[in-house]
C-alpha cells in the first residue's frame, strides 16, 4: 500500500513557500533556460555547461609534470598583462573567470587564483514538483476515489526506517499529496528529526509552520531537535530567535530547553547572549540543574575566568545542587590549562578521586613538562583502584613525543597495549609525531602502516601530523602523494593540510610548488584563513615579490579574513630582508588600519632591517619608540644595537646599554660578550678585553662559543703571543669546539708577522705532501703561499717552527 501510494503520487508538483527568500532566487537561476550567474545584483548570462570549455578539460591537455595541478604553470610575458598573454593563458584566465575567481601573474609564470569557487547549496528535495505539500485524509489532488487511509504507527515505521533524510521526505510528502495520511505530531517530529541533523534548515523551518498552521504543537524533544539543528548548521542566532518564538508553535519552554540553547551559544563563543538567557531561565521559575550549571561553568572556563567559574561551583552546592565529575574536571583542567595545576589538585580532593579528573592533572602536569608529578599521580590511581585509559596514557604519550622523549613514549604505548588498554587514533599519531619530530620518518610510517593494519582509518588530523613531519623533513614529494592519498580515501585536505603545503614548499624555496597548492585548494573549494594566506605572503615575500604579497594582504580583507599581526609581520620581515626598509616602514601605518599594533618581532626586524642597510640612527630612533610604546626589548633587541654600537666603534655607548640590559633584568649571553670582547680588540684594548673574559667565565656567567674563541684568540695574538694563543686554542678543543677556517686564517697570519716568510714554506710543503692543501681556502693558501716576498737571508728561530708545528698539528686533528 505504502509502495501505491509513492508510484501515485509521482506526479504530484508540490511547491514550497521557502523562508528563504535568497534560495528562491537560486532555485529560479536553476531552471534548465536560465544559465545565470549572480554577481551582487547583476545578472550575467553564461552559456550552458555543454558548450563551456571545462578547465578540467583544458586541464589535462595541458597537464605540467606537477601530478597534480589544477591550473597549470603559465608562461606570461614580463607584463603580466592579461591582454598580452598568450593563448593558453587566457584560456586559463577565461576557466578560472568561469569558476569565479581572478589570477595573479608571478614571476617565474606561476599564476595565483586569488578566490575559490562559490556552490550553491541545493537541498534535495526542492528537485521535486511544484504542488502543495499536503492535502486532505482520503482526498486525493484533483478529486477521484478516496484511497484507504494509513496508520500513524506504519507512517511513523516507514519515515524511522529510511535511512537518507531527502528519501523520507519524499515519502512524507507522497502520502499527504496522495491524500491518503493526514500527518501528525509523531510523524512530523521523526521527518524534522532526519531533515534537522542532514542540515536542510529551510524544510524545517517550512514544516514548523505548517504544524502552526494546522495546530499542531511541538514537543520537548522536537524543540531541542531543532535548537540542535541550528547549531550544527552554525545558525546560533535563528536558534535564538525560534526560542523566543517558542509559545507560538505551542511548545512551553523547559530546563532542557534552556539548556539546549545555553549549549548552542557556547558552542559559537556567544558569551555575552548566555547570561540574558540564563535571567530568563530564572524569571520563568525554574530551578537550573547539575547541566545548566556545567554548561555555565565550561562558559566561565572558556572565556578565561575560571575565579568565576569557582564561585558558580559555591552557588551549586549552596542551592542543593550537587557538582558531579564534569563540575570539576572543567574547572580542574581550566586550572592547569592556566598553570595553576597545584590549585586545581587542591581542588580536586574536595571532590575525591576520579578518572576524569586524575585524566585532566596528569595532562596538567604534562603540559607543564612535570612529568615526575605527572607519574606519581600515574601510580596514584593505582593505588585507589583506577585504571587508567586511553586518554590518560595519550596525554602522556603526546607530551613525552613534544619533548623529544619519543623512545619513553614508545614505552608506555607499549605498557598500555600490555595492560589491556587499546589505542585510538590519537594514541597512534601522537607517537608519530614525536617520531617525525626526531626525523625517524621511516620508522613513523612503519607505525602509520601499523595503524591501518590494526583497523584504525586515519582522519584528518593524523594525515595533518604526517603532512607536517614530510614537510618540516624536506619530503615535499612524498607529502604531495599523501595528499592525492588523502582524496582517494574520501578525506579532503582541509586548510590546514594546505597551509602546511604551502609552508614546506616556502621554507623548500619552490614559488612554483606553492602557487600550485594554492590553486588547488582554489578549485577544491576550500576557503583560505588567514594562516595559509600567511604562509602564502610569506612565500611571495621570500622571492622578493612584494607587490603580489601586498595584494594578497589586500585580497584578505576583501574576502572577510583579515589579516593579522602574523601576516603583517611576515611582510615586515622580507621586506627588512629584502632591503626595502622604507617600504616596512610604511606597513605600519596599515597595520593600525587593521588594529595591528607592532610587537616585539615587528620592532626587532625594523631594527635587523636598518642594521643591514647602515642606518644606525634610524634604529636607534625605533628602539626609541619601542620604549615610548611599553614594549620590553628582549636580548636579540639588546645585542642588536649592541653590535651596532661596538662596530661603529662607540664602545662607551655600549657599556652603558650593557648596564641597562642588567638593571631591567636581561642578562647578557655569549654573543654579548663577544661583542664586547671584539669591541675591546678593535680600539686595541686588549688586555680589557681578556680581562673582562675571564671575569665573566669565572663567574659562570656565559659560555663562550666558537665566535667569541675567535675575537678572544686575536686578542692573545695581539698582547702577549703565539704561546697564549695555542694555549687556549687547545682549551677551545677540549671542550668540544672545533676551530674554523677563519680560526685558521687568523692564526696563520699572527704567525707570519712574528716568523717571516721563511718558515711557511715548510708548512705549505707539509700541507702539500699530506694532501691537506685541498681542504684550505684560498685565503690560508694565499698566506702560505706569498712566496714571491720572501727574504732568503731572513732566518726563523726554532722556537717559532716549533709553535708553528703544534698549530699545524691541531690543524690536521680538526680538519
């Protein structure tokens, strides 16, 4: 019968009053005559699909060798010109114009697509007919026999079975047409049910007015399914806004309702609309329960005001309301999440011990890389009985990989398999992302191929952490066939996978690999954030194309993602690169446009910027107006005007930065006193200079480096000779620090000036038959080899050839 009622019903043309007036509009452009495009308020006609070239099409004509590039690389003319572009080029231009985009000409001939395609979004069920939905008991449309009528409880059987949403409608719709059901309550409920979670929020809200119009009211239940539906949609506002309309369908609003609804604010951040709800709540005289309080309580936490969220804990159990473990593991987990991990275990023995709880301080303690407490706490839960779980053990795992401490995670993924605790998909990523971190790329995919092999299907995320270890190892092609995997398997990369793309073929140097990401993610359809067009400027910037970069930071804006202080300061930071200072300069002022203010790594680039280009007055004045903004100078701030002082040779200024840089509680590192050692050297106040070494070594103060050996060494050489100098080139190598060709060239040449020319001839003769000639320079080659002045008369003592042998000798060792 249900079968007779569907096949008769074929015919039927139902036509839908939509609510939304804009998907009226859409639904008409989509009639088979009308091939429109919507731009604003513009019509503009396009010609059918059947005579469009396809840019798949064109695509595969002329496919480059890149396996995968939706448009390919361009050769274009050093204009950039799209009306003096070759022929294939406008045809590219004319296919991405056709998916609604517009293309930016690099150099090298990439091309940028700069805005993804747009689809309308059809539900299913508007392909249908045109008639009225529904129509009278036991009267079909038109007249004719009555047919026999169903029961609510075969509708109702028929509407749970069906799987697919747009399939039961249909039905829904056949049996009313066919006049053979008059719908009720229950069988409204399960169709606005399967309709609200497939996200077709115009056919529920059709259908909710049609129960209005025919007085049937909604229940608890189909209210919340309906709340529940906007928010999964993102529509937090229509949710709102149906609530307090909520009489009008003959639904009184309830606890859970409210409830439902609080959650659907939480959901989007609508903090500021949560509180007004919850008066509301209270007006209407009901008592909120152990939910309404944990969702106000996630509220509070989310929002960073976890002291608030303490006291709405008091008011609980002052109103008789118990706190259950959700209560405190929120706020206990808010607590370490903020580094008060010592107050959130406090905290977490008023309510006594508990899995969720024990699960948030071990992550607590994990995060703050306290794994001592985190293990005591391990065997804590032992000891009161509790097993731990999935989650406890990942949470460890997952620290330990981010540390490096890979080889301890394998163990405890290995004592969680032996205690009967299976793993999930977390557990199996976090483990290789601690093995990629370590570059063991062979060994992640051996545990990427265990996973699959143990059942569990990879998600977004664990393609995400493969990406990124490919990526960060220089695997740019392995990482490209993970992607074409990824779509294969029926996961689509997602913005972050292409933002991780483009971010390898960035730091790879490759314009063209990610300008062809970039036009992939434009034809899949997925909309760029602002980290991918960060990582995106910061590409442009790197091959100094700078008017594209500013583009693009343009485009941003235009398409509702504008950029923030990470973009900006990655267009500061190549132009500073770039030599074009006056230009970062100027970048400000649109940083403040956006409400940008520059940070510390905006000011420490202008300064390196100035730096480079020999304007030391002009980072002086920044570092100025860093200090009138309240912006701390950290110790790269501090050692770049450091250097900047100690090369211009103003060495009384940099002591006093130095006192400075003490006062306001920075201490100096290696490179500061390097710097200054070089600064003593340079104006010949060498036994300043060793002076203040050995006083800041003795006091444990720093340790030197390679580059503070070297500006130390040249002092020795200067004041007290050869004999100090090797002496302390020794100490250099005993602490594991091998000497450099400039180490070497600098000690050759001291030795020349106290040897004469004698001596090196039989250096370089030695050098020559140990084969060790090839491994110098030019410049330690060129001092051995300035021959042509030698003296014949002029003797070497003994004593010298002997040092110089030693040196010779050490040489030979670290090469």
């Amino acid at each position: 019968m249900l079968d007779h009622a569907e096949e008769k019903s074929r015919n039927a043309v139902p036509k839908l009053q939509l609510s939304n007036p804009k998907l009226a509009v859409i639904i008409d452009s989509l009639h088979p005559n009308k091939h429109m495009k919507l731009h604003g308020h513009h019509h503009t006609a396009v010609p059918p699909p059947s005579s469009r070239t396809s840019p798949l099409h064109f695509y595969h004509a002329n496919r480059p060798a890149f396996p995968w590039s939706p448009l390919p690389i361009l050769a274009t003319p050093a204009t950039g010109s799209l009306g003096d572009a070759s022929p294939d080029s406008r045809q590219v231009a004319g296919a991405a114009a056709s998916f609604g985009t517009t293309t930016m000409y690099l150099k090298g001939g990439c091309s940028l697509l700069l805005k993804a395609q747009k689809k309308p979004r059809i539900p299913v069920f508007l392909n249908g007919d045109a008639s009225p939905v529904l129509g009278r008991p036991g009267e079909p449309p038109g007249g004719g026999t009555p047919a026999a009528v169903l029961r609510e409880a075969d509708v109702a059987r028929r509407l749970r079975r069906d799987p697919d949403a747009s399939s039961a409608f249909r039905f829904f719709r056949s049996v009313a047409n066919g006049g053979i059901f008059r719908h009720t309550r229950v069988t409204y409920e399960i169709v606005v049910k399967k309709l609200g979670r497939a996200g077709e929020i115009d056919t529920v809200q059709y259908l909710l007015q049609q129960m209005k119009l025919e007085g049937i009211g909604c229940g608890e239940e189909l209210f919340v399914e309906v709340i529940d539906s906007y928010r999964q949609a993102g529509l937090v506002d229509q949710a709102l806004k149906m609530f307090y309309r909520i009489r009008e369908f003959g639904c009184e609003p309830t606890v859970k309702i409210y409830n439902h609804l609080l959650d659907a604010l939480l959901s989007d951040d609508r903090f500021s609309m949560m509180s007004p709800v919850y008066s509301n709540m209270k007006r209407d005289g009901m008592e909120p329960n152990v939910f309404t309080y944990n969702i106000l309580t996630k509220a509070l936490c989310k929002n960073g005001r976890v002291d608030g969220a303490l006291k709405l804990l008091e008011e609980m159990s002052n109103r008789g309301c118990s706190p259950d473990s959700v209560s405190y593991t929120t706020i206990v987990s808010s607590l370490c999440k903020v580094g008060k991990v010592e107050e959130g275990r406090e905290l977490a023995r008023k309510f006594g011990p508990c899995l969720p709880v024990y699960n948030a301080l071990i992550d607590g303690f994990c995060r703050g890389r306290r794994f001592k407490e985190a293990f005591r706490l391990f065997a804590e839960m032992a000891d009161e009985n509790i097993d731990p779980n999935v989650v406890t053990y990942t949470s460890i795992i997952s620290s330990l990989s981010d540390v490096g401490h890979v080889e301890l995670a394998m163990a405890i993924f290995s004592q969680m398999s032996v205690r009967g605790c299976r793993p999930n998909i977390h557990s199996f990523t976090s483990l290789m992302k601690g093995l990629l971190l370590k570059r063991k790329v062979h060994e992640a995919l051996d545990w990427w191929d265990k996973m699959i092999r143990e059942g569990f299907l990879p998600n977004i995320v664990s393609y995400n952490t493969l990406l990124h270890g490919l990526s960060s190892n220089g695997n740019m092609k392995e990482a490209v066939l993970v992607v074409n995997k990824m779509e294969r398997n029926g996961v689509p990369p997602n913005s972050t996978s292409y933002s991780i793309l483009i971010d390898g073929f960035a730091k790879s140097g490759s314009l063209v690999g990610a300008s062809e990401i970039w036009n992939k993610m434009m034809f899949s359809g997925c909309r760029p954030n602002v980290v991918v067009y960060t990582c995106m400027v910061d590409v442009l910037c790197k091959n100094l194309l700078f008017d594209q970069a500013y583009s693009l930071i343009l485009k941003m804006a235009e398409d509702d993602c504008p950029p923030n202080l990470i973009t900006f300061n990655a267009f500061v930071g190549g132009l500073c690169d770039g030599g074009r200072i006056d230009w970062a300069i100027k970048v400000l002022d649109l940083m403040r446009k956006y409400g940008c203010s520059p940070d510390i790594i905006t000011y420490n680039q202008l300064i390196n910027g100035f730096l480079k280009v020999g304007r030391f007055a002009a980072a002086i004045e920044i570092a100025k107006e860093m200090k009138e903004r309240g912006i701390r100078m950290t110790i790269m701030t501090y050692n770049m005007l450091f250097s900047g002082y100690c090369r211009q040779g103003m060495l009384q200024s940099a002591l006093q930065l130095l006192g400075e840089m003490v006062v306001r509680g920075t201490n100096p590192d290696a490179y500061t006193y390097s710097m200054l050692t070089y600064a003593y050297s340079n104006q010949g106040k060498f036994k300043e200079a060793i002076r203040l070494w050995e006083a800041s070594i003795e006091a444990g103060e720093w340790q030197p480096d390679l580059t503070a050996y070297t500006h130390h060494i040249w002092g020795i050489c200067n004041c007290f000779g050869m004999e100090d100098a090797v002496a302390c080139l020794k100490n250099m190598i005993n602490k594991g620090i091998s000497p450099n060709i400039v180490m070497w060239n600098l000690l050759v040449r001291n030795f020349f000036n106290g040897m004469g020319s004698l001596g090196p001839i039989h250096i370089l003769d030695d050098l020559i038959d140990s084969g060790m000639a090839i491994l110098c320079n030019n410049d330690v080659l060129g001092a051995f080899c300035s021959l042509r002045h030698v003296q014949l008369q002029c003797k070497s003592s003994e004593s010298q050839i002997e040092e110089l042998s030693g040196v010779h000798h050490q040489m030979e060792i670290s090469l």
